[in-house]
C-alpha cells in the first residue's frame, strides 16, 4: 500500500519523466539539425578565420577585430540571414576537419580538390584563381616555358598547388621545395631564387608585404586557373547551399566580389595598377 507521502514522491518522479524524454529528443534533433535551419534559429553564421593570410583575413591582435576581404563577404551573406559572424581560427587544412566536425558551417578560399570532396562540400566558385609568380627584378617571364630553363631557380611551398603547377610546367627548372611560403619569399629575397610559384591573390599580397621582391606574373600557354570556393558542411538537405550559391553568382555576376578582393588587396599595400589588367577572377 503506498503512503500519500510515496505517492507524492512517485508523481514527481513521473512529472520528471517527460522532460527527459524531451531534452533526449532536443538533443537528437539538434544533432540532426540542418545548417539551414540552425542558422536561422541561433542567428549565427560560423566562419573559420585564417590569420594572417591575406588579403582574406587579417586579425588585429590589439583589439581582436577582424578585417579583410573574406571578413567582408562573410558579414553580407550573414545578412542574408539575419544572422551575426561568429569567428572560429583556423587554417586551411584545419577548416575542413572543422566542418566535419560541425565546428563552422563556412570556410573559405578553398579549391575543391577530389580528396577534400570526398568529406565536404563545395559552393560554386567564388573566382577562379589563376597562377603565376613573384620573379626576381630583371625577370620578366609570361610563360611557364619562360621559367622552364636549367638556369632557373623556381621555389614553391610544399604540398601545395603550386608545386603541382612547378612540377607539371617546370621540370627542367631548379626546383626547390619550402615548408611555408614565408620560407619561398626569403629565398627569394635572398638571392636563393628567381621565381615564387604563386595564385594571384597571395602573389599579390606577398608584393603588398614585401615591395622589394619584384613584380607579380600571371604566366601562359597554359593558363592555369583553379576555382576558389566556399567550403559547406555535407548534407542532404540543399537549402543553406542554394542561399549560398545564389549568393555568390549574384555578387559574381555584378563584380562585387572582384572589389571585396581589390579593397582587401589595397589594405594590405597592393595598389590597383599593380594587378595585371588580364586578371579578372
């Protein structure tokens, strides 16, 4: 027979019952939730931020603001939203492990590889970024076959596309490998070598950075040119990646994302007669 006291104690613990059933199934419908849908109900939109890599992103380390190009892009589709930035450091090989693991829903200025297609998914191209390099002063190459010679000291950073590119386009050339870009430009600097294979847009900003290295080169016959897109979580459900890619063709398609990326370059030292009139992103 149970008490009016045990029965009190059993009906409060039935009252408990459902709300753990409930906070289960929030649990799991969260875990579910769609990118779409979690932005539009937190009103934040997860970028992974880059530091110092220019002209997408520069932190400032006195105040902690960010700035740049990708800054910019990222605040205008935010609004698309309705929603605020929130900033997660990172690194190119680093974003793509962070949108697998949900830790941002957008990471930019990536190519789409095959290999990283096979864990993430891909926007349409935010430009498509041609290649070419930072020469020495006296050097004024146009083609790959310019660069192509025995007497020709051609640097690149390891792992990268532009050693695919030295390699492919180079390989009468004297090519050296670096760990990190930084390492190619104080090769260059130093006499060590004569061309930094590079895209535009961080040849570009090496120049901003470092005025004494020379000119910036897009090179020819062929014209290598990679897409440059926006990293997106994969997911069956398409909506947070159709908002994007409209997005992008639109801002594409008016030439607004070519200034975001000419006002970026220009914060960071790179004056507009310094980029050759042929590139068009």
């Amino acid at each position: 027979m149970t008490t009016p006291l045990g029965r009190r104690a059993l009906a409060g613990v039935a009252a408990l019952l459902p709300a753990a059933g409930f906070i289960g199934d929030a649990r799991a419908q969260s875990a579910n939730e769609s990118t779409f849908d979690r932005v539009r109900r937190t009103k934040t939109l997860r970028i992974a931020a880059l530091p110092g890599e220019l002209p997408y992103f520069q932190k400032d380390l006195a105040s902690g603001e960010w700035s740049g190009a990708c800054i910019e892009m990222a605040k205008d589709i935010a609004k698309v939203f309705d929603a605020q930035l929130a900033y997660v450091e990172s690194t190119y090989g680093n974003s793509v492990l962070d949108l697998q693991s949900n830790k941002v829903d957008l990471a930019f200025a990536l190519n789409p590889t095959p290999q990283r297609a096979l864990s993430i998914g891909f926007t349409h191209p935010m430009i498509v970024h041609p290649f070419g390099c930072v020469a020495r002063k006296g050097l004024e190459p146009s083609t790959w076959d310019d660069l192509n010679k025995p007497d020709i000291r051609v640097v690149y950073d390891i792992g990268s596309l532009h050693e695919t590119a030295a390699k492919r386009y180079c390989p009468k050339a004297q090519l050296t490998g670096y760990k990190t870009r930084d390492d190619c430009t104080l090769a260059l600097q130093s006499g060590r070598a004569d061309a930094h294979i590079l895209a535009a847009i961080l040849g570009l900003s090496a120049i901003g950075r470092n005025p004494s290295l020379g000119t910036y080169h897009l090179l020819t016959n062929p014209t290598v040119a990679l897409p440059s897109c926006l990293g997106i979580q994969r997911e069956p459900d398409p909506r947070f990646a159709d908002v994007v890619n409209a997005w992008i063709d639109f801002n594409r398609g008016t030439g607004q994302i070519r200034e975001w990326l000419l006002e970026g370059l220009s914060k960071f030292g790179v004056s507009r007669d310094q980029v050759p009139p042929t590139l068009s992103f």
